[in-house]
C-alpha cells in the first residue's frame, strides 16, 4: 500500500514551534498510524530549527514566492529563517521521492505546510491565502497535498483499499 506524508505534529509528534505534542483526535489518521501508513516530516526540524523555536512568518507572499526568492520567512524575533525553511522542504520531498509517495497530509496555516492559507508576515493571526514552503515545493513535484481538514477528500479508493471506508 502506498504511504502517506503526513506533518508529525498532525501525527502527534512533539514538533510545534512551542514544544506542544497536539494529540490525534481524527479517527482516520489514528488508523493510518495503526497500519503504519504514514511518513512523518517536520520541514522545520529536518531545516536544522529547534524545539520549541521562535514563531516565523512568510514576509511578503507565500511559499512559491519564497522558493523564487522573492519571499522570505522571519521569526518573530527578526531573524531569517528562510535557509532552514527551504532545506527541510528539499528534505521533505526527498523522502517522499524515497519512499514513492503521491499524497500528503500537511498542516493548515503553516509557513512550512499550510495548504490554502498561511499567516500574513505581521505576527498579528491574520490568515491569507497561500501555502506554505514545503507545501509548494511538494505540489511543484506532483504530489497532491490535503490539510488537516480535507481527511475526508483523500483518494477513495486508497482508503477503499485499506479497508477502512
């Protein structure tokens, strides 16, 4: 069965930018952990930041823009994280590639895996639409990419053949 990559904070995993382990509440990515489906990636670990680290922001677009150079991702603090950001989506999609994955589940609003909307650059929780860094790099690639809350449009007939719809 083909693997699934999947954002390891959605998955459990102590990873936030604020040390916080969110725990898995959704019935179908417990069953994707059981059956060891899923591929866990951090961009923002694999990138070389640290747990807990400093919040960041697309300054000035979005995750394509910042692959191009025209963006750049800062931490509330001033600095520039754009490098780490940029590697551990370069790291993401190569396990994905090592692993053959098509599909991804990635975390909604973030500036590493948002999917349709990310926070703007002002720190101030003002959502727009855009994606994120790995997120663009993934869908540059071909691979379909779902948030969090789109679990219920994931390929029907993968899940058909998992057995679990």
């Amino acid at each position: 069965m083909e693997k699934i990559l999947i954002s390891a904070c959605l998955a459990g995993d102590r990873v936030r930018y604020d040390g916080k382990r969110v725990p898995v509440k959704d019935a179908l990515l417990r069953e994707l952990c059981l059956k060891s489906l899923l591929v866990k990636v951090c961009p923002e670990v694999l990138g070389g930041l640290k747990i807990p680290r400093s919040e960041a922001r697309i300054m000035n677009g979005n995750g394509l823009d910042v692959l191009k150079g025209k963006a750049k991702v800062i931490d509330i603090k001033g600095h520039d994280v754009t490098f780490p950001f940029i590697r551990g989506a370069e790291y993401a999609l190569s396990i994905a590639e090592s692993f053959g994955i098509g599909m991804a589940i990635l975390k909604e609003k973030s500036p590493s895996c948002g999917v349709h909307n990310i926070y703007d650059g002002q720190f101030a929780s003002h959502l727009i639409s855009g994606f994120g860094v790995t997120t663009a790099l993934l869908k540059q690639s071909g691979i379909k990419v779902f948030s969090e809350n789109e679990l219920n449009h994931l390929g029907q007939d993968y899940l058909q053949g998992l057995n679990i719809i």
